[in-house]
C-alpha cells in the first residue's frame, strides 16, 4: 500500500511539474517579431555579435526548457551572453518571418536560427542534437554556439 501511494504521489509531482513548465510563457505571442529582429541585427552590428534565434512557443515544453537552461547554466549562459543578441519568436504567429528565415520548423521546435551582423542567415540549428536525455548536454550547446559566434564565422561570411 506503500509503495503504491509513493508511486501516484511520484506521478502527481511529475504532472505537476510537467504542468507549471508548460505553463510559464517566455515567448511573447503578441510580440512584433520582425521589429525585434531588426532592433537585435542592428545592435549585433554595434556589439559586433552574432543574432541568436529561438524559435518555438509556450506551448512546447522543449522550448521553456531551453530557455531556462540558457539562463540557469552559467557557462552556455556566458557563451551566449559573449557572442550573441537574442531574439524569441513564436513560431505559429510569425508564418511570414519563418519564410524569411528559411523555414525552420522543419525540424521541430524549438529550432535556433544564427544570423550574422548583417541579418544574413547562416545557420539552422535541429535542437533535438543538442539533448541528451531528458535535457539538453552542456558540451553540445556550448560547442554549438562556439561553432556559430562571430570569431569562429570571422572568414567565411
């Protein structure tokens, strides 16, 4: 009898949790995506970053997961601090801007788009490489973005 409460109060947190992380919004719906993209390729320019672009929505756990994971692990946090200017876009409201950029959502969400300084796409990133588990692996993240920033693109944009 136990071992049977222990198990439905296992579950029951797990919902619980599964359900508060869904239920956080970090992408603004209403948002005008391509005003922000604009104001984050111009400071890119100034800062001489990379534009970093996470596109998803609050209706994909997946995406709130990665979101907080950039904000809650120090070095992925540093790496993308140091190289990019980020931008959020919901992915089912901004059809338009999702052909600008090549149609991402073709491999699932979220999916980051990295344009250089110039607003140029130049690179489309499947998440789903960078997990491990149920999460996302420090040394994939990192290794991406480093592959992506502005010193490593330098000669080849």
């Amino acid at each position: 009898m136990i071992t049977k409460r222990l198990s439905l109060f296992v579950v029951l947190i797990f919902l619980c949790t599964l359900s508060s992380v869904a239920q956080k919004k970090v992408y603004n719906e209403k948002a005008d995506a391509q005003k922000e993209l604009n104001v984050a390729i111009k400071k890119a320019k100034g800062e001489n970053k990379n534009v970093f672009v996470k596109i998803g929505g609050n209706w994909c756990p997946w995406c709130i997961m990665f979101h907080n994971y950039t904000k809650e692990n120090k070095r992925v946090h540093k790496v993308l601090k140091n190289n990019y200017i980020e931008v959020l876009v919901s992915a089912r409201e901004n059809k338009e801007l999702m052909k600008k950029l090549g149609n991402p959502g073709r491999f699932g969400y979220p999916v980051f788009v990295i344009l250089n300084k110039k607003g140029k796409v130049i690179h489309i990133q499947d998440s789903g490489l960078l997990e491990k588990g149920r999460g996302y692996d420090e040394k994939k993240v990192v290794g991406f973005l480093k592959n992506w920033s502005p010193k490593a693109t330098k000669y080849t944009l």
